[in-house]
C-alpha cells in the first residue's frame, strides 16, 4: 500500500546548519517519491526547522505552523529543531502540529510520518538531550554554485546565555574519512564552493583524536571543489596554523565570521566566554598582517545583563578601532534554564534597541569602509544570480559583485576589476 501523502513543503529557520540539516530531509523524502513543492503552496506535509536562539525566533516558528495550516488546513505539520527539542509540549499544543521531533529523532521524521501513526493525538518524539550522541551528516543542494557541508553539531561550551547545548547537545562530528565522502558527493555536482558549518566547527574531531586543521587539510585536497568558506569559529579555537593555512591555500578563502559578543572584558567573563578582548584582537591582527584584504564578520550582542554605559561604549569604541569589515548585531534575548537570567541588572528594551542601532550604524559604515578599499582591485568573483543582463556574485573575500554578462556564466568564476561602489554593492569590469 502506497504512502497516502504526496507533496511535502519544508520551511527552514535560522542558522546555516538548519538549511543542511533540511536539504538532507528533502533529499530523504524525494528518494521516497515525494514531490517537494514551496511552503505556501498546498501540500501534504509540512516540515518546519525550527531555531530557538530567541523568543523571537520561537515566533517565528509559531507563525510558520499557522501560515502552513491556512494553505492546506487537512495537511500534516511536523515542527522539527532547536524549538521542537527545548519546547515540545508548548508546540503540542498548537493546533494541527501532528509530530514533534527533538535532536535525537528529527532525521527520523520520514519513518515516522510513513508509519501511519498520524492519527489524532500529537505525536512528541524527545528525549534527554544528553542523550544524543549520534553525528547526522548533512549538506544543502539548494543552491547551485554553493553547498552548506555540516561538519560539527552540539556544542561542549557553557555560555551563561545560550541554550544551544540544551537544544543540540554536547559537541560531535564525523571523522575526517567520513566528512571526505559527503565532500565528494558535493564534488560529484556542479557546486563550487562549500561553506563549513556547525555549532562549534573549531571542535571538530575530539572522539577522533583529529582536529579542525586537520579536516581543512585534506578538504583542500578534494578534487571538483574550487572553494571553501569557514562559516564561523571560536576566537580560542582560531589557531595561527589555521590562519597560515587559509592565506596558503588556493581553496580556503580569506574570509572569516568570529564571533565576539562584547568588547568588556567584565561582560565576556559573565556570559563565560572562553578568551579575553585582547586575544580577539591578536587573532584580527594576525589575519590582517598576512591576509590585508581578508573579510571579517564580528557576532555582538547587545543588552546583556548587566551591560553599563561604560561597559557598551568601550565595546563601540573598540569595535571602531579594529580593522573588522562587518557586525552581527543580536539584541540579547533572554532564554529559560540559563543562568543569565540570574544576572541583574536587567536592560530596558529602549536601551538595547538604542545600542543595537549604534552598532547597526556602526557595522554599515566597516562594510562601505572594506568594500571601498576593493576598489580598483581584481577579485575572482563566482556568479551566483543572473537578471535582465546583469550577473551579480561574491568574490574570493566575500565583496558582492556585479558586472555586465550572460546568463550561462552562472556558477562561473570570473576575473573581475572592481570599478565603483553603488547601492551596498560593487560595479565590476571584466577584464578584456
């Protein structure tokens, strides 16, 4: 007897690690027969990867169930992730949620769904997470020029803020061998570029006695893959070897997201972060010193508790300083079961909305100041999009870039000699 469901529908919210996590649903659910359609479209299913780094992210999950229902109201919803783990009796009780399925079961959603249990009574698939154990390898194949490769899930850190232990677990992956083979069914695509991801990539490979240097290395060696991107890593766990490595690599691109979140040492040592403000520093400096034109992306939260004026400003003050090219500005969110929430004193709403903005500010003005001093110079740029005459892509150090093309120069990578900034992004010439 055949499966009485037809068209499923994913919705994928937050981080880059859910998208591959989602990708390797679809591909699970369309080896069966399904046929994928788009989230407001009618369908069968729905499946919505869900984020919980803050209130406002459960939000928007909340709003996904409802949006799905009003498209197919007979349709099964199954709300999956960081949400679905750390709160499943609060989505149980939404209406038309028909399974919930926390970190251990989540990858097992295709069984469950094919098992005919769907009747009736919502059905909560959770367990401890201390629990999960198990590495899911996953890849996105959702685009055509870039892969999203999980490399690393859960997280061993105890950040005084973050509930991503609580929603993923403790820290694991794959060994290298193993992480080479979903690389080379990337390979196998006409893909380009693979963007590293997980909770805490620099902790790679601690059951394995191997370490993150060591999987970049043998990443770089893999055939059909002309680039690689580190999506982000802990400032501690940036070695110089690391950093060496990508300005040597032809592969490793000299682009990097490190996360900060303040710039007071006095906060950093509440929210428990593992390295002071002035290792953050020396790791800007050194990758500034070998790699003068590398991209850096800085995480920043803003409102946590405690925060004074003095606290914000030597952050703001800091952060003007160093050679960064932009900010992530997150409000600070509080969140159940961490012990932030035990810290005063609290900070208004105005207040963090008012220090977001300067550093929203703040952040504009590091991107047009970075992506000035591109001017004029030849970047390798891989076009992405195409649109009424107009390619537009990112080149080696992560600028946007566009220039003048065709439409089967997509997911081609193009000497480029940027020429002027307009609208957030560059105006490019091919060189002749």
């Amino acid at each position: 007897m055949g499966s009485p469901y037809k068209k499923v529908a994913f919705q994928t919210l937050g981080c880059k690690l859910n998208f591959a996590e989602t990708s390797t649903l679809v591909r699970d659910f369309s080896s069966h027969g399904y046929a994928q359609v788009g989230i407001d479209n009618p369908a069968d299913i729905y499946v919505i990867n869900t984020c919980s780094v803050t209130e406002n992210a459960n939000k928007k999950a909340r709003k996904a169930v409802r949006r799905a229902l009003r498209n197919s109201p007979q349709a099964k919803v199954a709300v999956i992730g960081c949400y679905a783990q750390l709160n499943p009796e609060e989505i149980a009780d939404m209406p038309g949620v028909s399974i919930v399925a926390g970190a251990e079961y989540k990858f097992n959603l295709f069984e469950k769904i094919e098992s005919n249990e769907l009747r009736g009574q919502t059905i909560i698939l959770s367990s401890e997470i201390d629990s999960v154990v198990k590495f899911n390898p996953s890849y996105s194949m959702g685009e055509r020029t870039r892969s999203f490769l999980k490399v690393q899930d859960g997280c061993d850190y105890t950040c005084s803020f973050c509930t991503i232990p609580l929603a993923r677990g403790k820290s694991r992956s794959a060994n290298i061998a193993d992480t080479l083979i979903q690389a080379r069914e990337i390979a196998e695509t006409e893909i380009k570029e693979i963007v590293l991801t997980g909770v805490n990539v620099g902790d790679f490979g601690k059951k394995y006695k191997e370490s993150f240097f060591d999987l970049i290395q043998e990443l770089d060696k893999v055939e059909g893959i002309e680039r690689y991107r580190i999506s982000s890593i802990e400032p501690n766990l940036l070695t110089d070897e690391i950093i060496y490595f990508t300005a040597n690599s032809e592969k490793f691109l000299p682009h990097f997201h490190i996360p900060l979140q303040s710039g007071s040492d006095q906060i950093l040592k509440a929210m428990r972060r593992r390295y002071n403000f002035d290792l953050f520093v020396r790791r800007i400096n050194k990758i500034k010193s070998i790699m003068p034109d590398a991209c850096i992306g800085v995480d920043v939260i803003v409102g946590f508790p405690g925060e004074s004026e003095d606290n914000f400003q030597e952050t703001s003050e800091l952060l003007n300083q160093l050679d960064v090219s932009y900010l992530h500005v997150f409000s600070y969110s509080q969140r159940d079961n961490t012990d932030a929430v035990k810290i005063k004193p609290k900070i208004s709403q105005q207040t963090i909305a008012e220090r977001g903005k300067i550093l929203h500010r703040l952040s504009m003005k590091k991107k047009r100041q970075f992506y000035e001093k591109n001017i004029g110079k030849i970047r390798q740029v891989l076009f992405e999009t195409y649109e009424e005459g107009i390619l537009s892509g990112h080149s080696e150090n992560y600028v946007p870039v566009s220039i003048k093309g065709n439409e089967d120069e997509v997911n081609q990578i193009i000497p480029v000699k940027l020429v002027r900034l307009e609208d957030g992004e560059i105006l490019g010439k091919r060189l002749e």
